[in-house]
C-alpha cells in the first residue's frame, strides 16, 4: 500500500523496491477493494458465516479461585512444617 501526492491509498509494484525493473502499474486502493469485495461476495456470500466469541469468566470468580489457591497452600505449608518438626522429634 502507498499513497499518492493527494494522499489517496494506492496499490503499486513493488519490484523497484527489490531492485527489479518495474512496469510501473499502480491503481487506487478504493476501486479495486470495492472489485475484489463484490467478487468475493459473489463468490462466497450465500455461505453461512461462524464467529466464534470467547467468555472469560468474571474477574470476582477468578479472586475467588486465587483465594481457594492461597489458601490451600498455606494449610500445605502448615501441614508440612508441622510433620518436618514431629519427624526430627
């Protein structure tokens, strides 16, 4: 994509950038996507469309869960300190 003197978007070769020759074609963007959008539709509009979404769950249930987290690893480090000291007696 480039754009013109008046700043219009526009489709060009891109081979004078590699250092190739280049025959100097180039074509306004707005034509050519509303060409290639009608020919898509036509092509592939009668079909169903899918759009898949994704749910996060609530941010409150993810605190809650944190919290179970926490505190079922202090009472495993609670449990574990308590048997390393009844083991060494």
């Amino acid at each position: 994509m480039r754009y013109s003197t008046a700043n219009a978007p526009s489709y060009g070769c891109g081979a004078s950038a590699n250092g190739k020759k280049c025959a100097g074609v180039a074509m306004k963007a707005d034509p050519l996507e509303a060409w290639v959008t009608a020919r898509f539709l036509q092509a592939f509009g009668h079909r169903e469309v899918l759009q898949y979404v994704e749910e996060l769950p609530e941010v409150a249930a993810l605190a809650d869960v944190e919290a179970a987290i926490s505190a079922t690893a202090t009472k495993m480090t609670t449990t574990m300190l308590t048997l390393t000291r009844w083991h060494r007696g």
